[in-house]
C-alpha cells in the first residue's frame, strides 16, 4: 500500500505544479481587469488594495527569514560557548558518582 502511494507522489506533484501555475498565469490578470473595472472611480485605491495582502505577505516571509537567521546563529553561538567551556567531569565520571 505504501509502495503504490509513493509511486503516485509524482504524478500528483506534477498536476498541483500545473494547476498553480495556470492560476498564476491567469487569475491574477483577470483579477486586476476586474477590479479595474468595477471601481473606475476609485481605481487607484481599489488596485492598491488588491496588492496590499501580497506585499503584506513578502514583508512577513522576509521578516521570518530574518528571525530564522538570528535564531540560527544564537544557536550556534551557543554551541560555540559550550564547546570552549572546559568540562568539570566527563560523561562517565558523572554517572559514576553519587552525590
């Protein structure tokens, strides 16, 4: 059963790649035409509002970039650290001795 999911992992990859990109090919255009349309008078605010969400979101993903490079180098800052610091006892020393 695992065996036949994992062979149809390609072709479903492969109709999900075609589907986003037909949408991103055609929506986006049409939405714009759209908006454009409907709002004639208010057309700048109503087209600034479409792309808001989308600037929005590339704001977000480069803000968690960010943080996700900060956190990766406190954490290896922090290894850094732990391997300089001179171990008191070795592992097996430690399990030896009972306070």
């Amino acid at each position: 059963m695992v065996e036949r999911r994992l062979s149809l992992l390609g072709p479903l990859y492969l109709v999900w790649g075609g589907i986003g990109l037909t949408m991103a090919a055609t929506l986006y255009d049409t939405a714009f035409a759209t908006v454009s349309q409907w709002c004639e008078r208010q057309r700048v605010r109503s087209l600034t509002q479409a792309v808001a969400p989308v600037g929005a979101g590339i704001a977000y993903d480069a803000l968690r970039s960010y943080e996700l490079i900060l956190w990766a180098f406190a954490a290896i800052s922090a290894l850094a650290v732990l391997a300089v610091l001179p171990a008191k006892r070795t592992p097996d020393e430690a399990l030896q001795s009972e306070p």
